[in-house]
C-alpha cells in the first residue's frame, strides 16, 4: 500500500505555529520519523512562501526515503512548488471541477505527477457512491485525454460523528471504483473528527476499506495505524509469505 503522511500541515496547531516562527528543526523532525514509514509525505500550506518553505526544509530532510505530496488548490502554489520540487511529486487534488481539470491537467503532465482525484465537482460532494463514481468517470476520461495514467481516486472520507452512514458510503464508493480498476485513495483521519479514541475509529475503518484500497493518507506517527497495515497486507496476501510482516518484527 502507498503511505501519504499527513502531518505537515498548516491545519494542524503545532505546525502552523511552527511555519510562522521558521522553525525548521520542527518541521525537519516531522519529515524525517515520518519518512521512515512513508512513500509520499504530504504538504499543506496556504501561502506560496510558506509552501515553498516547507519544501526547501522537508526535501533536505528525507532524501531519498520519500517523495513529495503538494497539496493545495491553488495553481500558483502549485505550479511554484513543482518548480521548486528536485524528484518525483504527487499532486493532492483535482477533482470534476472544470476550473481545476483545466489549470491542473497541464501542469501534472507537463511535470509527470501522480495525483489524487476527488470525487467531486462544482455540486459539491455527491451523496451517493454512484454519483461519486459518476464523477470518477468524467476525471478518468479527461486524465486519459491527457496521457495522466497515474491518478489516485479519493471517495472522500466524511465524519461519522456527523452522520452515521458516511462510513458505509465511502466503502460502497471504494467498492465501486475498484470494480471500475482505478487506483483508490482515502484520509484516514476524516473518518474519526470529534470522536474520543480517533485511532480504534481510523483502524475499525481501514480493516473494512484495506481490500478496496491502493493507498491511504494517514498519521504514520501513529504505531496502531502502521501494524494494522502490515497485518491487512499479509492477511489479504499482497505480502509474499509474510516477509514484510516477518521482516518489521524480526527483532521483537
């Protein structure tokens, strides 16, 4: 499964705090325990100098244990901090919008991302799975046109604490995009908002949703997070004889 880390982001108090005062050793810190258990670590900033900050700090950070997840909705930002970026980048999103089809479609070509895909459009977020899957199909059709092959499809992970069908709507949307052979991603931590014990919620959610699954945007800080992962891979058997399984816990 492709790891997203989630934690360097101007949401998150402590980091927000920590953008504001420069304080690199902060924000080094992040990058480096996260991109021990990561493919793609995840930034969020909502100026253009903070994001390029971020990317100045993070990528002298990681080496080449990670890559690069921008995440903005800005084409501004965007295209800046593909400029400023050195290796391999993910885009965090497009959606069915046609303003953000026709200013980031050029742009991940022309860089050769991978991106994620909401499943979205100017009528918000769909209530049903089929009318998410709806707009997978009109972005899949305009990423193809494109020539963008690697795209991640997000059915947008919504609180339970807010209604208590939102779990079982994503999974059926999960379901869905996965009979339609797309790659599927999720935010883990949307599905826990407001509720005590998030972790229980975010693992109770990735049991269900793991065999629907080709990624997961997550708190790899989160130890639970990280073994329930390792157990869903060998269980499901996308681990070869449980050697990763075998080989993380070698020395337990």
């Amino acid at each position: 499964m492709i790891l997203i880390g989630d934690r360097i982001n101007a949401r998150i108090k402590g980091v927000k705090g920590a953008i504001k005062r420069r304080d690199d050793s902060h924000i080094h810190n992040l990058a480096e325990r996260q991109a021990k258990r990561c493919d793609y670590l995840d930034l969020f900033a909502e100026e253009k100098s903070d994001m390029l900050w971020l990317i100045e700090i993070v990528d002298g950070s990681i080496g080449g244990d990670a890559k690069l997840c921008i995440d903005t909705t800005d084409v501004d930002i965007l295209e800046s901090a593909l400029s400023a970026c050195r290796g391999e980048v993910m885009i965090n999103s497009i959606s069915g919008e046609e303003k953000r089809l026709s200013e980031f479609l050029p742009l991940i070509k022309d860089y050769n991302a991978s991106c994620i895909a909401l499943c979205m459009d100017e009528r918000g977020i769909p209530a049903t799975p089929e009318e998410r899957a709806e707009v997978c199909k009109k972005v899949l059709e305009r990423c193809v046109e494109k020539g963008i092959e690697d795209v991640y499809f997000d059915p947008l992970v919504m609180p339970i604490s807010i209604n208590d069908k939102n779990g079982m709507t994503t999974l059926k949307t999960l379901e869905i995009l996965k009979s339609m052979d797309v790659k599927t991603t999720s935010g883990l931590t949307n599905i826990s908002y407001g509720l005590p014990r998030p972790s229980n919620v975010e693992m109770a959610f990735l049991a269900l949703a793991f065999r629907y699954s080709d990624s997961a945007i997550l708190n790899p800080l989160d130890e639970a997070i990280i073994e329930m992962i390792r157990a869903c891979e060998a269980v499901i058997g996308r681990d070869r004889f449980c050697r990763g399984y075998l080989r993380a816990y070698r020395k337990v």
